[in-house]
C-alpha cells in the first residue's frame, strides 16, 4: 500500500466537550478553538491529518458549536485582507492570493451533554457508503504520528479499533500491551507507568454496528472495553512526539512551543 495510492479515510473529530480543566480559556471559546499561535488547534490537527491526504473532516459539535460554524464560515476572509462591496449583488475580493485547504468539513451538532460514543454514533451518518474505515481523535492533542502507517497498520491487523498508544503522564486510559495486541484497557487511571491513549484512531465501519448502539455510553467505557474483550482493540505504539491541551499550563507549553518555532507536529 503506498502513501497517496488510495483515497485516505475521513475524519471524525470529537469537539464538543465542555473543557473544565482547562475552564479560564474556554469560558468564551469551546477548547478545539483555542488558539495555538494565529489558529485554533482544530486547525493544527486537521493539518496533521491533511499533510498525509485526508481531504474530509466531520467535526462533532456540542458545547459553542456557533464558534466552529463562524470560523469555518468566514476562514478565508479571516486569513486575508478582504474588500467588500455592498448593495444590490454583494461583492467580495480577497486581497492575497492565499494556500487554501482543500478541506470538506461537515460541522455536526451531536449535541451539548452528548456522551464522546453517542457523539460518534450520531457523526458517523455523514460517511460516505464506500468509507469502510473512518480516522478518529479528540480535539485537543497534537502529535507527529504518522497517519498512514497508523491506517496501514490497522488494516492489516483485521480489527475493528486501532488506538495510538503514547507515554504520557496519567489521566488517560491506560493501554497495557504486548507487542501491538492490547492485553488491559484501564479507563483514566490516577497513575500510570506504561502507555496511554493519546486518540489519533482508525476504526472499521463494522465497529458502529456491534459496539456503537447504545448513544449515553463514553466511547472509551463499553464500546472500547466490548472490543477488547472481543479481540477487536489493536494498538499502535507511538515513541514519538504527542501533547494533549488539558490544562492551562499545557496550552502554555503549545504556545510557548510555537513561539520558539519547535511544531514537531506541524513537521510530519
């Protein structure tokens, strides 16, 4: 399988949440449109996705889904000086001539109190019939994994669900794995020593039949746990970079990160 040889998989996005840990930036903004430099992080994900041909993104909305649908709306006039002409046939120039994206992004209201696996089970009507595979994340990390080996690998394995696996410090689901095949799924432990979901998924189609019924669940308690009894849940060992935006600090360190001109996520 080469890189570009087939049409790359969507991209589901989860984006609705309310943001509490990190509630002193996102009184007025959802978290996936926090700034990290000039552009929200929505955007830095969706470049990372983009710089390996995934062209479509189904953002899954809740909590402020105004914001996404006023940035998305207005993203090319926000990004250049722009003339407009009022009257009878309003008229608009963009004064730049600019890299636009070529980017389909399907803005999905899943609902304000929405759960993360009812969230996809309500986006997942916006994939296309021939999608067999659909790539998934949270809205709030950033990583230089690579994409196509990720989705290589899960098609290879014959699961339903590939999870990226990375090191960081707790508060995420602990993945204790042998290899690529995921022994324990422990859901947001207070400790960890091994590796941690950090998002970035792929996930066959066949998935939302068999573990996405039930719309009040979190997508990482039964439907993750279900698969993993099942044999379904593989993992995707990432050495590499990966840094969530949970906290006030973390949002600092990205800032702090791209000031300095060291995006390793934007390098892939």
């Amino acid at each position: 399988m080469k890189q570009h040889a087939v049409e790359m998989p969507p991209a589901v996005i989860l984006c609705g949440g309310l943001g509490t840990r990190i509630r002193d930036v996102t009184e007025s903004l959802p978290k996936p449109m926090v700034p990290v430099g000039p552009q929200p992080i929505i955007w830095h994900i969706m470049k990372i996705y983009a710089s390996f041909g995934v062209k479509r993104f189904i953002l899954c909305l809740g909590y402020k889904r105004e914001v996404f649908i006023d940035y998305f709306l207005n993203y090319k006039a926000r990004s250049t000086d722009i003339t407009i002409t009022l009257g009878a046939q309003d008229k608009i120039k963009y004064h730049d001539r600019l890299e636009e994206e070529d980017w389909e992004v399907t803005l999905a209201d899943t609902g304000l109190y929405t759960q993360t696996g009812g969230r996809v089970a309500r986006a997942v009507k916006y994939l296309k019939d021939t999608d067999k595979y659909y790539f998934m994340t949270y809205g709030d990390a950033v990583s230089d994994v690579n994409i196509f080996e990720l989705y290589e690998a899960h098609v290879k394995s014959g699961k339903l669900l590939t999870i990226t696996a990375v090191h960081p410090a707790g508060r995420f689901g602990e993945l204790n794995i042998d290899g690529g095949r995921v022994l324990e799924f422990d859901e947001k432990p207070q400790t960890t020593s091994g590796y941690v979901n950090g998002g970035f998924m792929v996930i066959s189609r066949e998935f939302n039949r068999h573990y996405l019924g039930n719309i009040d669940l979190s997508f990482e308690s039964a439907p993750v746990k279900n698969a993993l009894k099942a044999g379904q849940l593989q993992a995707f060992p990432h050495e590499g970079f990966w840094q969530c935006m949970d906290t006030v600090r973390e949002h600092q360190l990205l800032n702090k990160m791209w000031d300095e001109g060291n995006v390793p996520w934007l390098e892939v």
